[in-house]
C-alpha cells in the first residue's frame, strides 16, 4: 500500500506540483488507521479501495481537496469516525465534501421504497450544485467498486449493475465524461445483459479486429501528409465501446448488420489549435473524398450541450472503405474525456497566469455546462409530488439526448422522442402555446413527428391562438411542455 501511495503522490506530483502533499499524506494516515484490519471481500486491505479512488480523481488532474475527501471518503460509513473528526483534522471544506459522498449514499433503485429513492436524488441534486467534486468522487467511487464487482454475491451484481447503467452512466455523460460514461457502461454490460453480451462481443470481434486493420493504414497515410505540410499532431484510434456498439446494433436503421457501423474503429488527430484543426480537416478531404451529406459534423463551431467539441468527418478512405476520422486540440479531447472534471485543472492553470491560447482554447463555460443542474434544483423546489420528480428526472436529465437546431443555429439538448411541441416549449412557452405547424429541415411535419439529432426545427405560429391543444399530452414527452400544457388547461376550464 506505501507502494502504491507513493505512485500516486508522484502521479499528482506531474500534474500538480504545488498540491499540498503534507495534507494528502496526512489524510492517508489517517483514513489507514479508520480502516485498519478491515479487508474487501477480494481479499485486500481496505484501504486500497480509497487509495484506488484517489488515484481515479488524480487521473482526472483534480485539486488537493478532492484527492483528500476522496482518501477518506468512507472513514465516516465504514471506518467508525464521525464527520466532526473529519473537520477539527482536515478543515470544514473537506468535512462538507466526505459528508457530501456520505450522504448521497447508495442510490438504491430496487429493494427500496421509492420515496426514499426519490430522497436519496434530491440530496444528491443539492450536493451536487453545490459542489460538483461530490459527484466526482461518488463517480469515481463507482468505477473502483465495478472494477471489483466480482467478489459480490450474484444478486448484489446485478442491483449495481444496474444502477450504474440508469444512474451513473447517464450522470457521467450529462457531465460530459464520455470515456468515463463509456467505461462504466461496458463494465456493467455482462451482468446486466449476459446473453447480449456474448453475443455482441462474439458477433464483433471479427469485424474489430479487420477495423483496426485498416485505421492502422489510414493512420500511416495521415501522418505522412501531416509531416508535409509541418502539422504537428498527435494520430491514433480509437475502438467503440462494446455496449455502445451494440446500443448501434439496435438501431431500426442498422437492424443488427455491423457493416452499416462505420465507427466501429476510427482515428483521432489531436493537434495544438483551432486553426490547425481546420487544417487537419482539409488535408484530411484531399486524400480521402468526404462522404456526401452525412459526412461532415463540425462541434467546433457548433459544440452539442454537454460541451463536446471536435470536427467528425466521414471519408471513403483506404481502399474506398467508409471510415471516421475525429480533430481536435488537446484542451478539447481532455474536455471530451473527463468532461467537467477537467475544469478545475484549467482553472488551476489559469490562475497560474497561463493564457487560454496557451491552453490552446479549449476552456469551456461550466456555467453553461451545468444549466441542466440548476434547472434540476431549480424543479425539486417546485415539484412537490415525488413521483413527478422523479419522472422528471428520469426522463429529462437522464434519458438519452437528441439535439436540434432552431432556423437561427442555436441548438437545443431534448430527450429522445421530443417533438415540435417539447421543442416550442424549450425556446419560449409562448411559442408553444401559439404553435400551429411545424418544419423539419424545411419540410412540414406532423406536430407528433418524433424529432432526429441534427435537424432544424421551424415552429409555425398563429398570434390569434388561444392556448395548446389538450390532444398535445398525448405525445409530448418533456416535463415542462406538459406542465405548461396542463396549466393552460386548468386556467380555460376554470
Ligand atoms: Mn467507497
């Protein structure tokens, strides 16, 4: 275990050189004495489960406070302390986080009343909009107790699993932590759908392997014409997540036929700035022809909600096959990986006098990013009933997204299934209620049109209406179109 902690220290070290490691050490110290003689049922100590989740926080460049609250983040469950120790030894800060992790708890979907799941969010909501490393170090928490998820009975497997999958996979992207969503969800994958699993994985392998085949030759030709031109970036692919794929797989479109996946493998150029990740673009469509219409996504100019930027084209490339090839700077892949994990290090640098071009642009507004939390808060003062809460919850923050643009570009982040209405009601409720018809991409839909990424949605209006259509609750699916829908009608019937 010193072994391991000295690793760490100089993990930080790297990264952090002005951490307070007098406090890190002590925090160590202390949370192996609360958690002396006490072993996992894998057998090891305990205190490597904490040690794990502080390496987890390092790897994503967190600060001192949050690598000490992630080393005692279970002194108070499981070592015998009590959050008042936690703050005459390490200050009120760290007391607030290590209660934060505590107090979230296991978020316990199954086995449990619903109220009291309903409960267990709405700290978590609170906590987390007043301190987000909570839900950094609950996350990383989760990841190490995945890792290890084999020790447990059969039956306590599968309830994790599944949390992961409905909880904290959703939460990990809303966050932005696409590789962290990624992970989590290819780890509980096997326990929550073991015959799918194998499946998926024995039908793919072949089809990997021949990707990777040919990702390695594009990746040889990019680099060649990169070092022409003196374009300094660095190449290399990447694989699609198993459960991600197979999510693919289900698609109508895709009807379980691989060969219509084109992203199984594809390869990432990460260069040093905007301007040359445009130039990358362009010396990437002059060996390879873009694929017509969907072949170019460019999340520079337009990133999605969660903040995700990168250029995605789609080339017919080595001999003529259809691959995808991802451009971005190093801020934005950091960004795209650990998502708002990210921001505190670039905070941290900033305050060092570093320049956001020096940081090759790619610091993001985390209180833009975090709209959908406060939006959160903003509801569970409102929404007295806990059941609707939850569906709130359940269905707009963690549903799957789909984003669609107004005629003017900006975009708007809906859950799956939204249709023209839930999209008046996101821009304006006024616009909603006066909502004859709707365009999508320029042409006229039914207002029950289910609503597709990428498209542009043009709401018709008649000032003379007098209010929406009680037929609308048949279909709109975002709380706050159905909300606005039912008050309207009350207000008429009174
Ligand atoms: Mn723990």
């Amino acid at each position: 275990m010193e072994k391991k902690f000295k690793d760490l220290l100089s993990k930080i070290k790297k990264y952090n050189p002005k951490a307070d490691f007098a406090k890190i050490k002590k925090a160590f110290g202390f949370a192996a004495k609360a958690h002396e003689e006490q072993k996992r049922l894998s057998g090891d100590p305990l205190i490597s489960h904490p040690l794990a989740v502080a390496d987890v926080l390092a790897s994503w460049k967190l600060d001192t406070d949050s690598i000490v609250a992630g080393l005692l983040h279970d002194v108070v469950e499981d070592g015998g302390k009590t959050t008042s120790q936690v703050e005459k030894n390490f200050g009120e800060r760290i007391a607030v986080l290590v209660d934060g992790v505590t107090k979230i708890g296991d978020i316990k979907l199954r086995g449990r009343k619903e109220e009291e799941f309903v409960e267990n969010l709405r700290r978590m909501i609170v906590v987390m909009a007043h301190d987000l490393r909570v839900v950094l170090i609950k996350l990383a928490d989760r990841y190490h107790n995945m890792q290890t998820l084999s020790f447990l009975s059969k039956e306590k497997q599968v309830r994790i699993a599944r949390e992961t999958l409905e909880i904290y996979a959703p939460l990990a992207e809303r966050l932005g932590m696409g590789e962290m969503k990624g992970i989590l969800e290819d780890l509980s994958f096997p326990y929550c759908y073991p015959e799918e699993y194998k499946w998926a994985r024995e039908y793919s392998e072949p089809y990997y392997y021949q990707a990777e085949e040919y990702i390695h030759k594009a990746i040889g030709e990019i680099k060649k014409s990169l070092e022409k031109e003196g374009i300094k970036a660095e190449v290399h692919g990447r694989a699609k997540h198993l459960y991600s794929l197979w999510q693919k797989l289900l698609r109508a479109e895709i009807d379980k036929d691989i060969t219509k996946v084109y992203d199984l493998m594809a390869a990432r150029l990460i260069t040093d700035s905007v301007g040359n990740c445009y130039a990358t673009l362009g010396i990437v469509h002059r060996l390879w022809k873009p694929v017509p219409a969907k072949g170019i996504s460019d999340f520079i100019a337009q990133p999605k909600p969660n903040g995700y930027r990168s250029i995605h084209t789609r080339v017919f490339g080595v001999e003529g096959k259809i691959m995808e090839i991802q451009i971005r700077t190093q801020a934005m892949h950091e960004q795209a990986e650990n998502g708002i994990a990210s921001h505190w290090y670039y905070t941290e640098q900033k305050k060092r006098g570093r320049t956001d071009r020096e940081l090759s642009s790619g610091v993001f507004a985390p209180s833009e990013k975090l709209s959908w939390v406060r939006q959160l808060v903003a509801w569970q003062g409102q929404i007295v009933d806990s059941r609707e809460f939850l569906e709130a919850l359940k269905f707009d923050a963690l549903h799957h997204r789909i984003f669609v643009f107004s005629p003017k570009g900006d975009v708007f982040d809906l859950p799956q299934d939204a249709t023209p209405v839930d999209f008046a009601y996101a821009v304006h409720g006024e616009l909603g209620d006066k909502t004859i018809g709707a365009k999508v991409d320029g042409r006229m839909v039914s207002l029950d049109e289910k609503l597709k990424s990428g498209q542009m949605v043009e709401i018709l209006t008649d000032k003379r209406r007098k209010g929406p259509s009680s037929d609308w609750l048949s279909f709109v699916v975002t709380t706050n179109a159905k909300r606005r829908i039912r008050r309207d009608l009350k207000k008429r019937t009174k």
